[in-house]
C-alpha cells in the first residue's frame, strides 16, 4: 500500500517567520543582551590589587627589619 500524500506546493515558504509575529512583551531567546554587574567585574581586580599591596608591605617591612 503507497500513501496518498499532497504533491508540495512550490509557492509555500519553507521557513515560518514567527520573528514580526511575536508580542510586544515576548522576550526572543536568540536575541543576546549583556547585563554584567560592575562589582562582579571589579571584585577580582580588587582582589589581585590587595594581594600586590600586602606583598610590597610585607617585603618592605623584611628588608626594613634587616
């Protein structure tokens, strides 16, 4: 037995566009956005400046005490 399927039509798209069909409130998942925390970003360099300051201080704190 073959099935009887509709011969495909040449004038139909082969890809829906749903992209001007969203709503006003949708929110696309393709769409990137970058909202990165300031402090996030600054919290290692922080992190790194502190240690550098500590070494110099210890460092100059030896040689002063020989």
């Amino acid at each position: 037995m073959t099935a009887n399927l509709p011969a495909p039509r040449d004038d139909a798209p082969l890809v829906i566009d749903t992209v001007h069909d969203l709503h006003a409130d949708h929110h696309d998942p393709q769409h990137q956005e970058v909202r990165q925390n300031l402090g996030v970003a600054l919290l290692p360099l922080a992190v790194v400046a502190f240690a550098i300051l500590a070494f110099a201080a210890a460092a100059w704190t030896f040689l002063a005490a020989t």
